[in-house]
C-alpha cells in the first residue's frame, strides 16, 4: 500500500487533498495565533487601564497644589506659554538667563504664597511671574514700592521676596481701599472665588510671610484719587510704581498722571492686565497718556502687563 502511495500517478491524484489539508492546518495556525494577540492585547490594555487609574489617583493631590479649585485660576501654565513669558521678558530685560531663573522662583514663590496665605494674588499665572521678575531685573533706582491696588496684599509680599532676592532692601506701600471684596468700576462686585474676605487683616497676614520689610509696610487704605492719601503717599519718590488698582480709562489716567509726579529718575511703572480684552480702559488711558508731555518711555510687554521707565 505505501508503495503504491508514493507512485508518481498516486501522488498527482493525491495532491489537492494533500493541498486542502495543508490549508486548513495554515488557517489553523494563523487563528490559533490571532487568538493569541488578542488575548495578549487585551491583558495588556487591561493593565493599561490599571495604571492609568493608578496614576491619575496618585496625580491628583499634586494637581489640588496647583489648580484653579478655590483661587479661580490654574496655576499649571503650558511649556508654551512659559516659553514665550521667557522670550517677552528677556526682551524688555535684555537678561535672558536672569529671565529663566527669575520666572522659576517666582513661579514657586506663588505657589508657596497661595498654599500659605490668605486668598490669592489676582490674575493668571505668567503675568504674575513676569512682574515678579520684571522688577529687580530691571534694576529700579532705589527700594521703594508703591503699589496700588493691593487686594489681598500677597503680590506686595512676593514683590518684596523677588526684590530681597537680588540683594535690595525693598520699603512698600501699599494703596487699597480693602473694602470687604475687590471693587471694579463698572463691574459687578462679587465674592472672591478664595472666599476670604479682603481686609486689613488679610492684608498684614500675607505681608508677615515677608519677614521684616512685610511687617514694616505702609498701608494706606483709601482710593488712589484721594487728595488725602495722596498727599500722605506722595511723600518719596518711588523706585517702581505698580498700577493696579482700579481698571477703567478714567482710574488708569488718573494713577499714570500720579506716577508722573511721584516716579524717581530712571523708577520703573508695571501697568497690570495692559492689553487685557477684559479691561480695554489701561491700554486706552496708557495711549492718551503716551501723547501727552510725558516723563515715562515704554520698556515692553511681558504677558499682561505693561513696563515703563521715567526717564533719568
Ligand atoms: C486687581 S486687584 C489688585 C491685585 C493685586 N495687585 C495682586 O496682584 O494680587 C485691584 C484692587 O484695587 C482695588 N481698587 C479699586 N479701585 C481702587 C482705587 N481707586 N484705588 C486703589 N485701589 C483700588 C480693588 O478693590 C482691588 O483690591
């Protein structure tokens, strides 16, 4: 019988059954091994799935640091955005590698400042960060502060760090109504998204995280326009003059006009939230204001806020 199978008539006859069996066995193989893949993904996505949930639980208290929850702004700008924050301060500054580092530890000194303090410091993470290292990079020609519109008086206390930081002594004052919440001509008032009131109380609380040059600020609590407070105020001439009180063209003009008057030689003006789509006012005040006789020439712009110098 084997004999006869391997004569060559036999072998033809027998090829197409010998081919069919041949398939079927390669159709086998191949199914048996898709089976397999698809068992092997399915192990492997399922694991996935694992350690994503597990990264996600684990992400989450670091995000709670740095999220909007309760300051009603995320503190978790896009690589993006600190890149350009770099390029527009190292501009304005002519320092690119003190812009790097001094974005850096702004950066963290907000998040220590808002993780410790009482309410927030206003407005979005990289426009804080370009003022924070805006001033001493620039240099200003002598320590003393006035910035007005204070809110909770947690800018001024991290101003006063930055300014430490590159050996100054800095002296604040500090401009604010504190009336209970943040006032805004023209805007409807409503609770701080922190929840704390914005008082006096807040106010010196934040400071006191500055050490001395914090306690020992000056807090004139009234309205910028007040020709009381103003007289009290205008008593030295100021290094850096940060504009940031109330936003309309009328408020803003009136505070530039001040600035005018109260900047030392070479003293350096930070007009917050300039450009802002929100507050058409400043940059409407700022460009009335520039065609007037003006001491002050425009340094440039670093995320929403705009520079300025008196000149020498
Ligand atoms: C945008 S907040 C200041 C934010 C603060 N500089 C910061 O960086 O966190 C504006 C503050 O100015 C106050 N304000 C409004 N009108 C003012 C005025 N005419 N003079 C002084 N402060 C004023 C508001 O009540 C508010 O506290």
């Amino acid at each position: 019988m084997r004999a006869l199978l391997r004569t060559k008539t036999a072998r033809r006859t027998l090829r197409p059954i010998a081919d069919l069996v041949d398939q079927r066995i390669q159709r086998q193989i191949r199914r048996s091994a898709a089976n397999r893949t698809d068992d092997g993904a399915r192990r492997e996505i399922a694991e996935l799935k694992r350690e994503l949930a597990e990264l996600r639980n684990r992400q989450r208290p670091l995000e709670l640091l740095l999220d909007g929850t309760g300051r009603g702004v995320s503190r978790l700008p896009g690589q993006v955005h600190l890149d350009r924050a770099v390029d527009e301060l190292a501009e304005v500054t002519g320092d690119r590698a003190g812009s790097e580092r001094n974005l850096a530890q702004a950066f963290r000194l907000l998040a220590a400042l808002e993780s410790l303090g009482v309410g927030r410091i206003a407005g979005g993470t990289l426009n804080i960060c370009g003022k924070l290292a805006a001033v001493p990079l620039l240099d200003p020609p002598n320590d003393d502060i006035l910035e007005i519109g204070t809110l909770y008086g947690m800018f001024g206390a991290a101003l006063i760090r930055m300014v430490e930081r590159a050996g100054r002594v800095p002296r604040l004052t500090i401009v604010d109504p504190l009336a209970g919440l943040q006032l805004q001509p023209g805007t409807k008032e409503s609770a701080d998204p922190t929840g704390t009131p914005v008082r006096m109380a807040a106010v010196r609380t934040n400071l006191a995280l500055a050490g001395e040059a914090g306690a020992a600020a000056r807090i004139e609590q009234g309205f910028s326009e007040d020709p009381e407070l103003r007289a009290k105020v205008s008593d030295r001439s100021y290094g850096v003059i940060v504009v940031d009180g109330d936003h309309s063209a009328a408020g803003v003009a009136a505070d530039l006009e001040w600035a005018e008057q109260i900047a030392a030689p070479g003293g350096i003006v930070v007009l917050d939230d300039f450009g802002h789509p929100k507050w058409p006012g400043i940059e409407e005040a700022f460009d009335k204001h520039m065609v007037t006789e003006t001491r002050f020439e425009f340094l440039g712009q670093v995320a929403n806020s705009g520079y300025l110098r008196a000149r020498p």
